[in-house]
C-alpha cells in the first residue's frame, strides 16, 4: 500500500504532466517570429552587424515575421547556468516563517530570466544538515520545479547536492532522482573532519544547529556519528555512482582541493570538477579531460569568499570550462565582462564561458550559439551600459525592458 507521501507526489506528478502538455500547447502559440536588424550579433565566428531571424522557437536562416531595429544593442546567446542556488531566497523568504513554493518557484525564473540565464540548473542540497539543505525542503523544491517548469520560458533543471557521509539517505536520494527525472547529481562533503577528529567544536555550531532546528548538541553528536563512518563512505559512493551512471545521470564534486581527489571521483566517472579549491585540483581535472566549474561570484568579487583560489586566476591559465551563478544570478553576465576587462579574454570567448561552455559541459547542444536550427534563445544587452533589456527563451520573450520594448510592440 502507498504511503500518503507517495499518493500525493504521484497527484502532483500526475496534474503537472496534464498541466503541462496544456501549456506546452499555448507556449507554442507565444512564440515569435522576428527579424532583429543592425544590432551587433555574437555568433560562433564572432561579431557581426548581419540580421538574425527567429520563429518556430528555433534560430532561422532566413527572414521571418517583423523587423525590429536594434541599433545600440547587442545580441548575444542565452545564458546557461549549470550550479545556482539563489531560488532559496524565493522558496523560502524568511526562514521558518514563509515558504513559497510554486509562487517563489514562479518569482525565481523571472529573475533568472532578467538576468540573461536561459537555461537553468537549480542545485539543491540533500544534506544531514537540514532545514533548507535537508531532504523535506529538497522534495518541496523537485515538487515546486515540476509544477511551474512547464509554464515558464525558461528551461529550469535540477542538480541534487548529496552530501558523502549522509549514508543513510542515499537510497532516498536515488528514490528522488528517478521520481523528478534528475540529471545532474553533486557531490559534497560538508564535515568538518580534521575538528571532529580532534575532538574539537566546529566553528558556527550554535548557528548552524538552529538553521537545522536542533540543538547545538544534538547537531553535534550527528555530525559526530557521521563523521565515525567515514571509512563505510568509499564503498557506498562506488556503488552509488555505478547506478547513477547506469541511468545516465552526470555526476560532479564539489570543492575539489587535490588531483589524487579528483583522480579518484574520475574513477567513479564522475567528470565534473565544481569550484575547485586549488590549481592543483584544476590542472589534474583539465589534464584527465574532466569539465571545470567555477564560480562567477568569484570573478565578480576578485577573490574566493572562503580564501581559495581565485576563479581569474585558473581562467587565466586556460582552466575553466563554465562559469556557474552558485548563489547570486546576476553574476554569470558580470562575471563575462569583468574577463573581459582584467585582460583575460576577448568578449567572444569570455561570453563562451556562460553559454556555450556550460551547454556542452551539459550535453545540450542545441543551444549555447546563436545558429540556424538551435534553440532560440538569446540576451539583448545595451551596448553602453551592457544592461540585458531583453531575454527570448525557446522562441518567447521571457523577459523585457526599456526602449526596447516599444521597439519591439
């Protein structure tokens, strides 16, 4: 007999496929055809002042629909962002006082959307930790994702963060994979090891124990017990990765901070390197062909938040294959510019790194380039001041600002 958990999520699956063959039919009414004319293009062999035409929700070869000028503007491909987790402040506004579900879910892909972001992968945590990073709240957000992706324009996705020694939740975190069609699985290890093993308190316990809605105690003894079955860990994660492979889903770590670490999750075909810590950790994943992650907030910033390597440094050295939001959704287009001027890269190559990058570290290859037959999705970006006044996702305008908009109506 099912569970009351299993009955609704199966309700909820249920009316999100019917609601959204529904609205899948609408958004193909929605999409445009449009002729955007004397703006400056970014294609794959770089900038040009050609026309670019869109309809169908694809990119076309030849004129269709209206003519728009877009003297004074750059287009550009659609952002796409392979690890953020800035929904949680929409999900989950004030910490046990509102959570917002499908409306935050909703608020979220507008703001995705104003920010040039296309594509979306929503990392959420499935930790011992708890409270937004725990489980329940995990299942709110696959629940909150099924329900509005098919009525957004953007393409929103999900990463599952599984953090190593959570043992005991593994098989509810596969259980989760399969029933929300996850594609992307993380892995992260959040205990503070060298601490525990000397017996010694965390920093930021107190904190951390009320985010979780325990006791400073009893997150501590957790984290304890935890930390005690490290040796169990290895084997339970080969066994993990084997079935998640099997089912085709990629795999990354996180925070990776040495090449006999990165060598080792390689092993399990694990071939993304998320945020490496070090150089060293960077060069061993390019060196084995493994794909290089790091965080736009960093570029933005000028320095990692927890005094690591610096993201502009390894871009520099030819390591990095995609620049991810990780918590803040402006940054991926700020972060492209800010290469730009720091000298690292031309624009070209610097807007690669938020589109077609990410795309192909994905497996999405039908978008990332603004090319006949791909995805329509596209940032238009005021040349002087490169504000993103416009976003078409999939063919629809997804988002739109300023004079542009009495352009185009």
């Amino acid at each position: 007999m099912r569970t009351w958990r299993e009955i609704c999520t199966f309700r909820q699956r249920r009316k999100a496929r019917i609601c959204g063959r529904a609205r899948h039919r609408e958004m193909e009414a929605q999409m445009i055809a449009l002729t955007f004319e004397n703006a400056r293009v970014l294609r794959p062999s770089g900038w040009d002042d050609g026309p670019l035409s869109i309809g169908g929700g694809l990119i076309l070869d030849d004129a269709a629909g209206r003519r728009v000028d877009l003297a004074g503007y750059d287009v550009l491909p659609g952002i796409v962002d392979t690890h953020g987790d800035g929904f949680e402040r929409h999900m989950a506004p004030r910490r046990g006082a509102l959570r917002e579900r499908d409306a935050g879910m909703v608020a979220c892909a507008a703001e995705l959307a104003a920010n040039g972001i296309t594509t979306a992968t929503l990392a959420q945590f499935w930790s011992w930790e708890g409270g937004m990073r725990g489980p329940e709240f995990a299942e709110e957000v696959f629940a909150a994702v099924a329900a509005v992706a098919p009525t957004v324009p953007v393409d929103l996705r999900l990463q599952l963060r599984l953090e190593t020694h959570f043992l005991e939740a593994f098989e509810r975190a596969e259980a989760a994979v399969a029933r929300w069609g996850i594609g992307y699985v993380v892995f992260n290890d959040h205990l503070p090891h060298e601490r525990l093993a000397a017996g010694r308190k965390p920093p930021r316990l107190t904190g951390q124990a009320l985010k979780s809605g325990r006791s400073p105690e009893t997150h501590l003894a957790l984290m304890q017990a935890l930390h005690a079955r490290t040796e169990e860990v290895p084997e339970a994660i080969d066994a993990l990765c084997a079935r998640l492979a099997a089912r085709g889903v990629a795999m990354g770590s996180h925070d990776d901070r040495s090449a006999e670490g990165r060598a080792a999750w390689r092993a399990r075909g694990v071939r993304v390197s998320e945020f490496p810590e070090t150089p060293e950790a960077a060069e061993a994943a390019r060196a084995g062909g493994d794909s290089v992650v790091l965080g736009a907030p960093n570029v933005v910033r000028g320095a990692s938040h927890a005094g690591n390597v610096a993201a502009a440094e390894l871009i520099a050295a030819g390591l990095c294959d995609a620049l991810a939001s990780d918590y803040h959704y402006p940054a991926p287009a700020r972060a492209a510019w800010r290469c730009v001027e720091l000298g690292l890269l031309d624009e070209a190559t610097a807007w690669r790194l938020v589109s077609e990058g990410p795309a192909r570290m994905l497996g999405l290859l039908d978008r990332g380039r603004l090319e006949p037959g791909l995805r329509a999705d596209l940032v238009v970006m005021d040349r002087a001041t490169r504000r993103i006044v416009m976003t078409i996702a999939a063919g629809q305008v997804a988002w739109l600002s300023g004079e542009v908009a009495a352009r185009l109506f």
